[in-house]
C-alpha cells in the first residue's frame, strides 16, 4: 500500500496539474502562467512557489500607514481629563469625548485603505504563494478590527503573519501571536491579571489556534494556562511583559507542575499529541478539501502531515512541499472541488483573465458583502468557508462582480452605460483565429469553457455558447465577453 | 435517505410541540410553505436613535435643564411641541413621529421604555454587534442566524430570512444560514440579461443538469444556482404588482413596500430585515431628527395599511430597534452623543397595546447615560417564544423571562 502523500511523478505534472497547483499554492494565472509552471516540472514548480525569498518583491511593505492614530493620550492629558471627571467639568469631557471619535472616525478611514492596501497586494503579488499563506494564518488567527479598534496594531499583526508564514509554527507564530497588541487587545489578556484571571485568549490558543477544540485539553488547563499567561501585554505598540501582574506561583497544566508563565504554556502545548495534526487538517481544509468531513483519504493525509510537520520541528515548508508534490494533492476527486472564498474569486478572476482592477474600494466592498471582508473575520473562530460561501444571493454578487470586472458596469449603477468597456479579451483568443479547416466558433468557445471551468462542460451548454457565437457572426469583443459572462456564470466557476 | 428522513420527521414534531407545550397541529402550520406562518419584519434604526426625543419625557425638569437647545417642548407649546400619548402623562412622541401615533391610537402600536443592558459598550462597533448577536460579549453569531441554524432542520429554504440594504446585518447570521440580502430587487438578478436576448436565454440553462442522489459542493452549487434564478423571478414578479395603498415615507418606505409585496406574493420567508441609517446624530440633530422620524413614522403607518388592505396584518409584527440611545445632555455641536438605553417599538394586531414598562430615571445616571430598566434580550425572547414559536431559551444561549409585549 502506498505512503499516504507519495510523490506524484514527474511525467504526470503537464499543464492541468500546474493549473490546480497555481489555483491552490496561489491564486491561478494565466494560460501563461501556467505553462511556464507546467515546463518547470513538478519539483521546481512546487520550489518556486514555496521558496519566495528567491523572487524579486517589488510591492510597497505597508509602513506609509500611521501609526500614531489611536495612540494613547498623553499623562497630562489624561490628568486633566480626570480633574474634568472630578468637576463634573462636562464642557471638558465633552471635548474628550469629540477627540477621541474623531480620531476612530479617522482609524476606521485608516482600516479601509489598509484593506484595499493589502487587496492590491493580493492582486499584484510575484510570491502568491506567500500572501496566500498569510491569508491562511489571516483567517486562523483571527482578529476582529471591531473589537481591536486600532487600524496599526492590524497592520503591525498582519505584517507578523506574512513575515513569518513559512515559517515555524511554534516559535515564529504561536510564539508571536500570543505577543501580539491586537491579538492581545482582541482576547482581552490585557485585562488578564493575577487578581482578575481572563480565559480568553487561554481558551482559544487551544481552542482555535493549537489543540482543536476538546482535544486533549481541560477546563483546567484552561485555568491554568490563563494564569501563565498573566502580564503579557502591550505598550507603545509593541509587546510588554507586566511583572505586577503576572501569576508567577505555581500552575498545574496538562497533570504538570510549574511556575509556568506565557512562553512555557505554549511549549506544553506543543506536547500534546494534537498539537501535530490541528493545523495539518485546517491546512488540508485550505488547501486541499474544504469539506468538514474526515474521510479516510483526508485522514491517512493529515497524519502524513502531521508527521512531516512534527518531524521537522514545527517547520511548516517541508510539510507543504511533500503535500504539494504529492499524488493525493493532484487527485481527480480533489480538483476543482473548493468553494473558493469571496477573496480567492476576487483575486483569480483578475489574475487569470487579466482584467482591469477598476476600483479596489468597489471590490473590497464586493468582498465583503460575498462575506469576506478583510480584517473583519465574523468571529475568533475567522471564517468557516465552504458551503458557508454561498447562498442565492451571494451567488448573484460573485456573477456580477465578473460582470463587473470585465466590462465596468456597476451592479450599483442606475443605467446601463453602453456597450462593454475598457478589457480587451481578444488576445485571449488571437491564436485559434484564422486556421485552416476549422470551426473557429466552436475551438473559442470550448477554449474559454476550458479555462474558466476546467473541462468544458460536456452538456448543452456548450452547444448552446457555440450556437450564439456563430449567430453573432465575426466574434468581436463584444461577443466573447458575453460568453466569459456566462461561463463565470456557471455554478463551476466557483470551484478551484 | 429517504426513508430515514421519514422516520425522524415524525419524532422531531412530536417532542418539538411537547417541549414548548403547543398542541400538534400548530407545529405542523408553522412548517415552510404553509400560508398561515408569522412573519416577523425586524426595522433597524442604525447609528443610535435618540430615544429621548422621541418618547418625550416632557414631565421632567432635567430632561430640559440637560437639553436646552435640543429639548421637544411639552405638548400644547406651539406647532413642535409633543404629541401626547392618550393614558400617559409626562411622556409624549416626537411631532414627526404622527404616523407611529396614528398607529398607537389605533391599537396596534406599542412603546418599550428603558431598553438596554448590563454594562453598556459604548464602543462603535461592540454595542451594535451586542444588540445583532444578543451576548454583552458581542462575539456570537446573530440571533435571528441562530433562529434560523436552530429552527430549519434538514435542507435550509432559500429564502427563509431576507435583509434588505447591501450588507447582511450580523443580527441575520448564523453557524449554518446566511441571510439573502440585495439592496433593491432589481439587483437581485445576474446583470448579464443586459447584454441582450439571446445571452438572457442562455443564461437559464447555466445551472445545468440538476443530479438527485449526489451532494458534493457542484451539486450544492448547482442548486443554489437554480434556486437563485427562481427566487430572483420570484422577487421580480412580486414587486413588479402595485401596492394597493398609497405610501408616504421615503427610503424605508421603500424597503418596506418590497418587503409586503414579497408578502402579498406568498413567500414562505419568516423574517425579513430593513434599515434605515443616518441616526447617528453627532451634530445639528434637530433637522436631521425630524426628517427621520418623520420617515420612520410614516412608512410604519403606510406598511401596516398595506398589510390591512392585503389580508395579511394577523400576521406579521413589526419590530423596531437601534443599537443604543444618546445621552442626556446634548454636545456643543447641536446634537448628541452615543448613549445608552433607548426604547423599542412594536407594530401589529398581536402587540400589547400601550407604552409598557419604566422610562430610566432622569435624574440618576450612569455617567450622564441614562440606565436601562428592560433587557433587550426579554423582548427577543418574547418574540421568538410566543410569535415565532422557537426554542428562545437555546437561542439566546440562557433563559429570559419574555417581556408582556403581545398579547396573551
């Protein structure tokens, strides 16, 4: 019986397994694009995509963002806000309180451009692979702007995820996060004090972000671990130990005894024997199969990954290379089969058919009404993604949105303002015009069918899409965005 | 598959009607697609709406020292003075809000004073997500989300919950269930028919082949994909059908002229979602105030005629909400700033007519924010027991004793 995640060989990584690999190590590209992938080879596409250190990354790392916004105000400030409260000075306070709405007012500003910052970034990448693993580490440590309120403590955590998100699951990112302001600020562990224990972060570290929930782990270990972690909080936008309030006394976690404190609780963590296999199977979720249903395939899979990842301390790149490279990656059942997010349509539709952006503010907005708004997970538990996608209405927003991109016409918009505009889409098809002895109509068609969908659908609808191509006589532009918007109109075209 | 289905459907009537004490035949009404279901329209007035100027505490001192400029003069004082409320004395409406008056005097109207919770969250986002998700942490799903997770066994309906407005309130998701949203019906459709004839007439093949027995994501897809035509032609044709009254009310009226034509038409939907911003009344309140309420009051009264002339007002109770009120004593800048309790309004033949409950204590604040008297979660739970007829008690995650806003 073969090794759960075996090689596939190199003979049988051609165009379409490349394709899937684009789609999922990153946001698929262009018939381009994945052919230059496909001539790398299996091993150094997987290579090129996992090492992104080697390419050139040209964008901008965020830091024209201010910092100062939410700042605190100053001691004396402070104090005189204090002697107002004394005073029952309202006039005072009530300057306070105007300052301090207008400086959100601005944050929230501040959080907008961040997301439509990191949306371009998206868009732009030369390292897709590295901004999808940051979208990854984005959504399972989640963080809410709502609760967190401060737009640069956002994008100082962001910037930690994506420095770190090849990198070592403890020490780089567990480590990291439970230092992290907004995260801090999120959980409440600010508030976690010796006289008054806060659970929450203790809670969901194991929870959401180690363990899984119930696994391994007990209502005193929780207790435990809230009590270690004590004192770490956060000044001046950066990580700050409070020796006052930290619990230094003795803790009893998972049946040991110590003075344990934050660092030591994670290193406990890391024993358990779920510790292994929780981010492996969320990884799998991710990036393999989105079902929430363990089938023996998925099983025999995460183990091998959990393994792999256990074996090299926690690395998390020589577990993705062997998952990328292997046979069950590029298995028929699971191409084609995740309901992309709201983000990952997005970003794909632009890259792969390369259509103008038009307006980021527009499709950020478009993302978040399809449920995805970055920055702005429902909840700690970020998104839950899958079938969770999509309902009738939500299925219209993602149709419309390729509407949009390919022509500009805003679902927003009162009328109808002529024919399609801005995207040519003829280079796409330049290369089956004109060819002796063929039925050009019928080799465009099922040429777009390939590429949005996959396989062209073997069904009417191809007939149909070729009866109306040849109806409109030569195929302008016009025409073959017509086509592309009824193909990305197709329940496939939400599958990568 | 089937025939395990049919085993259990039985089982879940059965303890289902004995837990809430109903007898069997009113479940059976209540299952999707049978006429006679209640409806519940949830309108939310979003920024905060200042409660105070519009349940008029006219009979209090401090409502006047603490207001100067802003402060609704006391009923008799000139043309914008107060209304009064038949039965209380001390406590008047807004002038603009005549249509919610018309409705009080007609019985079917009903004020909940002091509104609030525990520890309020003055933070921007916290106390509106504490009202969508009804936990004073504000991190769960929403309510009417859990309403729907917990009540819809088996495959969800389509359209059991419809918010109106381009983003889907928190109040409307849940674990399993996403609220059908679009900001006009015209947008609910693929914008692609605009591309002519023959693109439109393709476009209903797009689905595809529907297949039984399969239930990967593309058969999920797919039929959502049917789903999403139909109900679009659905929505389409029934607002497509003129209102049989005459409506008055702008934006919200809007709103809610979709939500009684989608009514009229039949939807099993059960609860729909409106909202109307702009009550965050920072600066120069008194105008923007009075436009507002005069909206809201307005398309109240317009929506409940409509229903009457339709046959359908036994049906349907109208709740209305903001995520907090304002405080006391106005700001330098002509309006106010985010406070605290606030009250609720109720519409329909099945309210307990009448102002109900204590208005907050004018002269003992919280910081300059009035305290609340009511949590809002015992109007919730008298909504979701005795009009929906679900599990509150698992849905607001704890047990509340229901407030006596319908009648028994």
């Amino acid at each position: 019986m073969p090794r759960a995640l075996s090689p596939l060989a190199e003979r049988d990584f051609g165009y379409w397994e490349a394709a899937h690999l684009l789609n999922r190590a990153g946001f698929g590209g262009t018939p381009t694009q994945i052919l230059t992938l496909s001539n790398m080879g299996l091993k150094k596409a997987v290579d090129y995509l996992l090492e992104w250190e080697r390419v050139d990354d040209p964008l901008s790392d965020g830091g024209e963002f201010r910092a100062d916004i939410m700042q605190p105000i100053s001691r004396d400030s402070r104090e005189r806000r204090e002697r107002a409260r004394r005073d029952e000075d309202e006039k005072t306070l009530e300057q306070y309180r105007a300052a301090r709405q207008e400086r959100q007012r601005i944050d929230r500003r501040q959080m907008r451009s961040i997301q439509s910052w990191w949306l371009e970034r998206l868009i732009e990448t030369p390292r897709p692979l590295h901004e999808k693993l940051t979208l990854f580490w984005h959504g399972h440590f989640a963080t809410g702007y709502r609760s967190v309120e401060d737009s640069w403590h956002m994008m100082l955590q962001n910037d930690m995820l994506r420095r770190n998100a090849g990198g070592n699951l403890k020490n780089d990112l567990v480590h990291n996060i439970i230092r992290d302001p907004a995260m801090i600020k999120y959980l409440n562990n600010n508030q976690n004090t010796r006289s008054a224990p806060n659970e929450n972060l203790a809670r969901e570290l194991m929870e959401l972000f180690t363990l899984g929930e119930g696994n391994g782990y007990t209502e005193d270990d929780i207790k435990g671990g809230a009590r270690a972690l004590t004192g770490m909080g956060y000044r001046d936008d950066a990580f700050a130990f409070n020796q006052r309030n930290h619990d230094s006394s003795a803790k009893r976690i998972f049946g040991r005894q110590g003075q344990f404190d934050g660092a030591d609780f994670v290193e406990l963590i890391f024993q358990r024997p779920s510790a292994a296999w929780f981010v492996p199977w969320k990884m799998h979720r991710f990036f393999v199969d989105d079902s929430t249903e363990i089938s023996s395939d998925t099983k025999a899979a995460v183990n091998r990954m959990a393994s792999t990842l256990k074996r090299n301390n926690w690395n998390v790149r020589p577990m993705l290379k062997e998952l990328f490279r292997s046979k069950h990656f590029y298995d028929p059942s699971n191409r084609r089969s995740i309901i992309k997010s709201p983000v990952q349509l997005t970003v794909q539709a632009i890259r792969s058919l390369d259509t103008p952006v038009r307006s980021i503010t527009r499709v950020n907005q478009a993302c978040g009404l399809m449920g995805q708004e970055l920055f702005f997970p429902p909840s700690v538990k970020g998104w839950e993604g899958g079938r969770k996608w999509i309902n009738t209405s939500t299925l219209f927003i993602r149709n419309n949105l390729l509407v949009y991109l390919m022509t500009g016409r805003d679902p927003g918009a009162k009328a109808w303002q002529g024919s399609p505009g801005g995207w040519d889409a003829t280079p796409l098809v330049a290369h089956l015009r004109g060819l002796n002895g063929r039925d050009e109509a019928k080799d465009i068609v099922t040429y777009l069918a390939r590429f949005t969908l996959g396989d062209a659908p073997t069904d009417d609808r191809l007939d149909e899409w070729t009866t109306l191509a040849k109806s409109r006589g030569h195929i302008d532009n016009e025409t073959l965005v017509h086509l592309l918007s009824l193909m990305t109109a197709c329940p496939e075209y939400q599958l990568c | 598959m089937l025939a395990s289905m049919a085993a259990t459907a039985p089982l879940f009537i059965q303890r289902a009607s004995e837990a809430m004490g109903l007898p069997l035949g009113s479940m059976l009404t209540s299952l999707a697609g049978v006429p006679q279901d209640h409806v519940l329209v949830v309108v939310q007035l979003a920024g905060g709406n200042d409660g105070l100027n519009t349940v008029v505490p006219y009979g209090s001192a401090d409502y006047y020292r603490k207001r100067p400029q802003l402060a609704i003069k006391a009923p008799g004082k000139g043309n914008d003075a107060a209304l009064t409320l038949p039965g209380m004395d001390g406590i008047g409406l807004h002038p603009a809000f005549s249509g919610f008056r018309e409705l009080y005097d007609d019985g079917v109207g009903c004020v909940v004073q002091g509104i609030g919770y525990p520890n309020p969250n003055r933070s921007h986002f916290s106390s509106m997500d504490i009202w969508h998700t009804a936990d004073t942490s504000g991190r769960d799903n929403g309510w009417l989300g859990r309403y729907f997770d917990n009540t819809c066994s088996g495959t969800p309906e389509p359209a059991a919950g419809i918010a109106l407005g381009n983003t889907a309130p928190l109040a409307m998701q849940g674990a399993k269930s996403l609220p059908v949203s679009f900001e006009s019906p015209d947008l609910y459709r693929w914008m692609g028919e605009d591309f002519g004839e023959d693109v439109a007439s393709a476009y209903k093949s797009i689905p595809g082949k529907q297949e039984a027995g399969t239930d990967d994501n593309l058969a999920f897809l797919k039929r959502t994909a049917l789903d999403a035509q139909m109900s679009s032609n659905q929505v389409r044709k029934a607002v497509s059908v003129s209102p049989l009254t005459s409506w008055n009310g702008g934006d919200l009226a809007t709103q809610l002229q979709t939500v009684a034509a989608l009514i009229r038409a039949g939807m099993t939907t059960r609860v729909y979602y409106v909202t109307l911003g702009g009550f965050d009344t920072h600066a120069n309140q008194a105008g923007s105030h009075q436009r507002l309420l005069r909206q809201v009051g307005d398309s109240l009264l317009s929506f409940q005629k409509e229903l009457k002339a339709q046959g359908n007002d036994q049906r349907v109770l109208t709740m209305v909400f903001s995520e907090f009120g304002r405080r006391v004593g106005e700001n330098g800048s002509g309006g106010t700033d985010h406070g605290t309790a606030a009250p609720m309004y109720l519409v329909g033949p099945m309210v307990n007519p009448g102002v109900l409950g204590t208005h907050p204590n004018m002269s003992n604040l919280d910081d300059g924010d009035l305290k609340y008297t009511a949590d809002f979660r015992q109007v919730y739970a008298a909504v979701l027991k005795n009009w929906m007829g679900a599990d509150a008690d698992t849905i607001l995650r704890k047990r509340w004793n229901p407030a006596p806003v319908l009648k028994a």
